[in-house]
C-alpha cells in the first residue's frame, strides 16, 4: 500500500545521520511520519557489519539484535527532538539497494546519505547512489554530510521535458513549505560550431526558451502567488551550470530523465553529476 510515509535509509553513518536529520525537518514542515530502514546483509565470510556491531555472518544473530538496538535507539532519539513527529525504525534482511528500491514502493519520499557503511558496506556510496536514486518508484532525494544546503532558494533545473514538468511541481510546492523563493534554470547547448547554423541566434533561442519556462510556470504562479520566482536561461553545460548554482540553493530539483541523448537512461546525466557533485541536497522528482 502506497502512503506519504518518508523514507529513510539508515545505518549510523555520518551521511545517514545527516539524511535522517533532513528527512525529519520535511516531516516536520508537511507533517508525514518518517521510517527508519537499515537493511542487513548477511555475509557468507567476515565483514565489517556497522559501528560497534560483530561481523554479520550468518546466521549472526547477536550481530542483528545490535542493529535493532541501534535502530530504534535512533528512532526513539529523532522522535524525542522531533515530538510532533512520527518516526519508527526497522530492519529489513537482504541486498540494501535492492531492498530499498523495493521499499520505495510504499512510501512517499525516500531520502538517502550519499555514503554509508554497516549494513550498507559502503555500497551506497558514489555510483551505487545513483544506482538507487535510478530505480527507485517514489521521489529521491540525496544528501551529504558536506552539504549544508541551511539557506538559499530552492532550485529548478528545467529543460522542457515532461520528467522536468514534474520536478518543477516538486520544488515549487518545497518551496512553498519552506516559505523561500524559487530559482528556475534553463540550460541550453548550442549548437557546435561547425554545424551552426548561418542563421543561429543564441539570444533569440534564450527567448523562445524562456517563454517556455513562463508557460509551465503559468500555472504555479496562480497556485502560489506569494512565491518569488526567478528565471535564468543561459548557455552552457546543463550539469556544470546547476552544480555551480547549487552553492546559493538549499535544494536542487531535476526529473528522473531528460532531453538529449540519454533520454532513454532511468537517469540522466545531469542528475547523476548533480548526485555526485552538488553543493546542497538532490531531489530527483518522478511521477510513480
């Protein structure tokens, strides 16, 4: 059954403690209840299982009593700094990424440090990220522990795609949570020099662009006229261009896929720069 619930993967880390802390600030604004998950792996040889748990081989079960404790002791913990806040831990057995896309499921946002260890064994650290945020059935987001993302608008990264439609209707409604302006960024490459066109017009292309922008903003504008938007469309590398706008914002908003020639990837290039080189926290928007 599908709810609003919040996701989180969770294994003590330095990077899932800070995922979990974002997780509990969105409960908090949209008051949805948050689950802790840390998915255990048994191991067929010896291994490092988490902070101050025995190596997980199976069937170890000493090893498993020491993540539910550990579990719950955070989720107990979260629920006392956050009283108005639902929160429960569990532990689910099995290949944590596999496990995690299969929970997405069921919940409504699923929120996840870039880096772990214990159960996760590091495995969702670089590409392995990318890999969940890829194929996970509800929205994404990623956070770092480098990543303060306290100020600043919520940005946009839109490119006209219906993947980026739906990632617009996300940040704007985070914004309106958040009660911060909206940044809305149209990247576009121009065509290489050698197949210019004699008649190309980089400023008339930002034009008919940034009309586009305007247009599926129309209707957002009229739901939250309170919102300050601002509108930027410009030249340039799409991914390079969000990551450097990524410093001034406290959320980076993308669709699951977009235009260009990796259309057909469950996620697209830029999204997977922006996972691995963002200044602030990642949400990778999709319908279910």
């Amino acid at each position: 059954m599908i709810s609003d619930e919040i996701l989180v993967g969770y294994d003590g880390s330095a990077d899932a403690t800070v995922a979990l802390d974002w997780a509990l600030a969105e409960a908090e604004r949209s008051g949805r209840p948050v689950r802790l998950a840390y998915v255990f792996e048994w191991l067929t040889v010896a291994g490092w299982i988490g902070p101050g748990v025995a190596p997980g081989i199976w069937p170890d079960e000493n090893a498993r009593r020491q993540v539910e404790d550990l579990v719950h002791r955070a989720a107990a913990d979260a629920a006392a700094r956050r009283p108005g806040t639902r929160v429960r831990g569990e532990v689910f057995d099995g290949p944590p990424a596999l496990v995690l896309e299969e929970r997405s499921a069921e919940a409504g946002l699923l929120v996840l440090g870039s880096r772990g260890h214990g159960g996760f064994g590091g495995l969702l650290a670089g590409s392995a990220a990318v890999t969940v945020t890829s194929h996970a059935h509800c929205p994404v987001v990623v956070v770092r522990e480098d990543q303060a993302g306290a100020a600043g608008p919520v940005l946009a990264g839109f490119d006209g795609s219906d993947s980026s439609l739906v990632a617009l209707g996300f940040a704007v409604e985070r914004a309106a949570q958040r009660e911060v302006p909206l940044r809305v960024v149209r990247v576009f490459e121009p065509p290489a020099e050698r197949w210019r066109p004699a008649d190309y017009d980089a400023e008339e292309t930002g034009t008919q662009l940034r009309a586009e922008v305007d247009k599926a903003l129309s209707q957002w504008r009229e739901t939250f006229p309170d919102i300050p938007v601002t509108v930027d469309v410009m030249p340039g590398n799409p991914a390079a261009t969000l990551v450097e706008a990524s410093r001034d914002a406290q959320l980076v908003v993308v669709g699951s896929r977009g235009r260009g020639g990796l259309r057909g990837m469950l996620l697209g290039s830029v999204g997977q720069q922006l996972i691995q080189h963002a200044h602030c926290p990642v949400a990778v928007a999709r319908e279910r």
